[in-house]
C-alpha cells in the first residue's frame, strides 16, 4: 500500500478516519482453524471418529481408506477456508481500514472456531449422522452434546473477547486526531 504525503493510505482523503477492521477474516480463520483442530486431534490424533465412521466402518483396510480420504476432502475444505480468510484480511488491509487488535481478531477467531464445532456437530453428528465424537465407549450422544457445548462457550467467550478489542479499537478511533 502506498501512503501520501499527510501518512493515509493512498486513495484515502486525509481528513477520513479509517475504517474499523472487518469480522469477516477473523471468523473465515477461526472457521478453518477450528475444523483443523478437530480433525487433526480428533480424527488423527486420538483417532475417535473419521469423517464417516458411522456409514463406512474403519475396522477394514477398504473402511480405512474411505474414511481417510473423506478426512482428506474435509482438511482440504478447512484449508480453502483458512486461505479466504487470510485473502479477505488482506482485501481488507488494502482498503485501508484499521489493522485489528489482538483481542478483536483472536476474539473472532475463537469465535468462528466454535461455529464451526456447533455446525458440524449439528450437521455431521445430529442430522447427518455420518459419526459421534466418540463411539468406542458408548453414551454417543453425550459426547456429541459435550461438543455441542463446547462450541457454545467457544463462541460465547470469542465474542465477549471481540467485543472488548472492536470497544478498545473504537474509543481509539474516536479519540484520534483527524489525519
């Protein structure tokens, strides 16, 4: 980005303040990051479920292979998702808006991260049923309810957090001198 003489960005009338950053980056990022975390912990990792555990069963090297390459398909639409996020926060850079703070972008991040754990556990646990977080103890359900809850705290505590970085990026906002 190129600035002009008075320091705002090119393009930018030198008596606007700036825009505030965008949500939309932040929750793309926590969106991507958190299906990331699922499938890495839970899908690799601990290997409780796969993507379809419930339809094809993994207790066979055919079963193995259809689920690995749906886990496959799944990380490859966390990674699309993860790379919008950060074309859409530099999109938003060059627009020249206010770079976020560390509270207003990690609040949304942890945001969409629990979005993403109350989609897909309303989705792929509930409605779709293609598998529970965890099968091999018993009690699915309340596994798949403990997921659920914990998208709601996630996405609960991400905005209280945002709120507290978009109040702070405001109040400094308005208190700074015309450029």
């Amino acid at each position: 980005m190129t600035y002009s003489a008075t320091g705002s960005p090119a393009g930018l009338p030198s008596d606007t303040t700036p825009e505030p950053p965008s949500r939309g980056p932040g929750i793309l990022l926590g969106l991507g990051l958190g299906g990331f975390v699922d499938g890495i912990v839970l899908h690799q990792i601990l290997q409780w479920h796969h993507m379809v555990s419930d339809v094809e069963p993994v207790d066979t090297v055919a079963g193995l292979e259809v689920n690995t390459l749906a886990d496959g398909f799944f990380h490859l639409g966390t990674w699309f998702l993860v790379v919008g996020g950060l074309v859409a926060l530099i999109a938003t850079w060059r627009q020249g808006r206010m770079a976020p703070s560390w509270s207003f972008q990690l609040g949304l991040l942890v945001m969409g991260w629990g979005i993403f754990n109350l989609v897909e556990g309303l989705v792929n646990h509930q409605l779709l049923g293609v598998h529970h977080v965890r099968d091999d103890l018993g009690a699915p359900l309340s596994w798949d309810l403990g997921f659920l809850a914990s998208g709601v705290l996630l996405t609960a505590l991400g905005w209280l957090w945002h709120r507290r970085g978009a109040a702070a990026l405001e109040k400094t906002r308005d208190t700074s001198p015309e450029i």
